[in-house]
C-alpha cells in the first residue's frame, strides 16, 4: 500500500517537485553541513586569553606564532604596502582600532600611534638602532607620574624589515620599553603622550643594512596579530656624528611650533633668516590650522629645500581643556585640500574626514 502512494505521488507532477525540493535539500545538508560545522569549530577570532590555534605557522622574532586559518599572516609585505599611508610631510596619528575592538586592557584600550623612527643614537656604543613609535593614550589615573605608572607593559612592537636590494623581507615581535612623557597641565588628564622603543634586531643580534632598509612597524599585544593597516612607514635617521656636534659643526634643525592663523605671517621670513644666521641648517615648519597669508609665506619660503612644510593633523574630538569643550566647532581657515604647499599631499578622504582643527590654542596639541 505504501509502494502505491509514493507510485501515485511520482505520477503527479506537484509531487515530483516536492520530492525533487526535499532530495535537494538533503543534498545540502550533506555537503555543507559538515563543512560549517568545521568552520564554526575551528574559526577563533585572537584575543587576550588563550585560545585554540591553527596548524598555520610561521617563524618571527626567534619565536613561533601563529595566523588564523585562512588568514595571511600579519607581516604580509605586499598588504602592509598597499594598506600603509605614504609617506609624506603629513603627521596625523593613527588609531590602533585592534586595541578598541578586542577589549584590550586599560590604558591600553585607546591608543593612537602618531609617528615612528629608527633611533640611531645607541649605534654610537655598539648597540641597536631602536624603533620609536611616538603614540597617546588615555591618561587618566596616570599622568601624575606616567613614567611610573606603567609598572607592566604588555605592548609589543610588530616589525617589518626589507633591506635595499634584496626581494624578501624580514620580520620580527619584540618587546618593547615604555616612557611616558609627564604632563605639566595636571588638572586635564586625558590623553598621554607616550613613547615605545624596541631593538632592531634578531636572535640578539642588530639587522644590518638598516641605513637604507624600508621598514614598517605597529604595535599590538601577545597573541593579537596586527591588521596590514594599523603599520607605520618608519623613518630612518641618519647615524650621529659625536664629533661634529661636540665641534659645533653637526648639522643642526630648527622646529618652529603648530601655526594658527595669520597672526604670525608677517614675522615668519624673519624668524628663518634669524636662526639661519646663527647656523641652523634646516626648518620644520608645523602647520595645524594657517591662514592665507600664512600659506603665502610658506610656499615661498619651501621653494628653499632647506625649508619643509609639515602638516600636524589633530583628531576631531581631541579637546584636552573644558574651556576648549565649551567653544563652538570651528572650521579650517582654508580647508588642507587646498592648501597647495611642496611636500604636503591630500589624504584619503577617510583619513581627511577624521581630522579637525584647534579650538583653543595650545591646549588642543600640547600632549604630543
């Protein structure tokens, strides 16, 4: 009797579809349950806590780490490369949106790297070079005395190390020392500026070729590999030549502080002429928010290569002062788009619309 129902079912053309349906959907299930199962099973996202790995390894730093399953591992050049800003005459900080996102631990869970160099000093005693990554954090409960607040630091530095001339790069995770810079404006505590160092060198020995090495550094915590665009281009500096400075005849720079404004436009080629005079070889000049005769001036005075326009970009939301707080919001003088001075590229519009301007002076770029 059975046999005759499903006969008659197969005769009917709504039944044949209905059967075809519910094969397919056995199919399915066959095929692709098993497979998102696996998935659910083996995917971990990192974080703080241990967690279960993939067999995907690779050797860093003297030590093996390890990527999640199908993902490329964090030192992939051509991604880094790709997702990196360029370098230009541009100082904007960069958030560590990975410190936000897998709940790092306090003061740790907001952090903006903000530049980064090779510190080429300890090579005058024979040690390594050091990479220093300038960054802010928050700093409240710890700018009192921030360089003793910090007793553990957990903070690594993720590098990325390509030598001039050759194809492969090398990479490295090392530890890093931590020095905050104290706060003179005690009563505003918010951000904190703060300096990580790290050794550029492997198995306790320096990476040579670094005079001319294309380097990218980031900072992250154990077990939490960094995303390609949290990385900084790092900026080699020339070696130290004691000699030249104890004789008074080392090359010597002058910085002039972030400009507002106009109010300084008319004394700007003086100020130039007046340290030249005295024997500084080279101007940073710093640009937060200039005014149209202020960018006059300086296009004229960049025409000099001694002279180099630097754009300090300032994170909206970044008012340190209740005074600040309480002013309306303010726009550019004239908007960096069109600014037009050497060196000084525009950035990509989702960079750009993260940045703002001063609202109160000093009190909005004092931390870093």
């Amino acid at each position: 009797m059975a046999l005759s129902f499903v006969l008659s079912v197969l005769r009917s053309r709504p039944g044949r579809l209905s059967l075809l349906g519910l094969l397919l959907v056995v199919l399915g299930w066959a095929f692709l349950g098993p497979a998102s199962a696996g998935l659910d099973a083996n995917w971990t996202v990192p974080t703080f806590s241990p967690s279960p790995l993939s067999a995907h390894r690779f050797f860093s730093g003297g030590s093996t780490r390890h990527a999640p399953s199908g993902l490329r591992p964090w030192h992939d050049w051509r991604a880094i490369q790709a997702q990196t800003r360029p370098r230009s005459q541009t100082v904007a900080p960069l958030h560590l949106r990975h410190f936000d996102e897998h709940a790092a631990p306090d003061p740790f869970r907001t952090v903006y790297a903000v530049s980064a160099w090779l510190d080429s000093r300890p090579a005058v005693v024979g040690m390594a070079p050091q990479v220093a990554v300038v960054a802010t954090m928050r700093g409240a409960g710890f700018m009192s005395f921030p360089s003793g607040a910090f007793a553990e630091d957990p903070v690594q530095c993720f590098v990325v190390f390509k030598r001039e001339g050759e194809r492969t790069p090398v990479h490295f995770v090392g530890q890093t020392t931590l020095n905050a810079l104290p706060d003179p404006h005690e009563s505003e505590r918010d951000f904190v500026t703060v300096i990580f160092n790290c050794a550029l060198e492997l198995d306790n020995a320096t990476l040579d070729g670094w005079d001319t090495a294309e380097i990218y550094a980031t900072l992250s915590l154990p077990r939490l590999d960094p995303p390609a665009d949290v990385f900084l281009p790092v900026t080699v500096l020339p070696r130290v030549d004691p000699k030249g400075h104890q004789t008074g005849e080392g090359p010597t720079a002058m910085c002039m502080p972030p400009l507002t404004g106009d109010i300084y436009a008319p004394y700007l080629r003086d100020f130039v002429a007046h340290y030249r005079a005295l024997g500084f070889q080279r101007f940073y000049i710093y640009l937060l928010d200039p005014g149209p005769k202020s960018l006059d001036v300086i296009r004229d005075l960049a025409l000099d290569d001694d002279v180099v326009p630097v754009r300090w970009g300032l994170p909206k939301g970044w008012l340190y002062s209740e005074l600040a707080k309480s002013m309306p919001d303010k726009g550019y003088d004239v908007h960096p788009t069109e600014w037009d001075v050497p060196g000084i590229d525009n950035l990509p519009l989702g960079v750009e619309q993260t940045l703002g301007v001063s609202q109160n002076g000093e009190f909005d770029v004092r931390v870093w």
